[in-house]
C-alpha cells in the first residue's frame, strides 16, 4: 500500500468537441503526468479534476493556457483491489469525523487506485496508516 499527498486540480473547460484534448496537449507540452482524472459535465461546461504528482506548482500554467483552476491537496492511495474497500475506508474516515469531499478512482487488475478530497489531511493520513484496511 502507498498513500501520499499529490495535488489535484479542478479545471473548468467548454463542453466542445476537442476542448479535452487541447487541455490534455498542455501537460504533454510541459511534461505533467495525470496519474487520476475525472469529468463531470453540466450543459454547456465541464469540470475536470485531476491529481499530478509534480513538484513545481502549475496553476501559472494553466492560467497562461486561459483555463480557470482551483488546487486543493488531496490523498493519492494505491493498494490491492478487494470487494467493500470503499465503504471500509469511508467507515474508518466517517469514525475520526474525518468527511471526504470529493473521490475518484479506478481499479486495473488487482491493483486499485483512489483520490480522496478530505476535510483533515493530516488526521485521515494517520487515521488510515493506523487502520487496519491495507
């Protein structure tokens, strides 16, 4: 099990045909790797929400591309897949007071990866290296 801190951005974009894949174009550009991104859309815009793992900050990055951007610090956990991880891990959080406010994530394989927005960084990262989950 790994969890870390990476850095999620929630960037607004056009609904368009297209628009995702110039944004995309932009971290190819500047060498940014997506490690989890999600999208959702509302009639004429999307939201889209991605973490990097990337040292430098990018948020004058995206704004010099024209697109509007929020950074928050979130938690990057990759572990083994099994049934009922979700509901272990928001047990645990729920059991600290700990609220998650945003997640996303997929599993490939075995493997599993998760993006959690919380209202406690420090506490949920002690609360889930303590737990018993992974």
């Amino acid at each position: 099990m790994a969890i870390n801190i990476v850095k999620q951005y929630s960037i607004f974009l056009i609904n368009e045909p297209g628009e995702l894949t110039k944004f995309a174009n932009l971290f190819i550009q500047e060498h940014i790797d997506i490690i989890a991104m999600s999208q959702d859309v509302r009639y004429d815009a999307a939201v889209v929400r991605l973490a990097i793992r990337h040292e430098d900050e990018i948020s004058h990055v995206l704004t010099k591309a024209g697109f509007t951007s929020v950074k928050t610090d979130a938690i990057c956990i990759d572990l083994p897949n099994r049934v009922g991880l979700i509901h272990d891990m928001g047990e645990v959080l729920a059991s600290k007071n700990i609220n998650i406010t945003t997640i996303y994530g997929a599993s490939i394989g075995q493997n599993t990866r998760w993006i959690l927005v919380v209202n406690d960084i420090p506490k949920a990262l002690n609360v889930l290296e303590a737990s018993n989950l992974f």
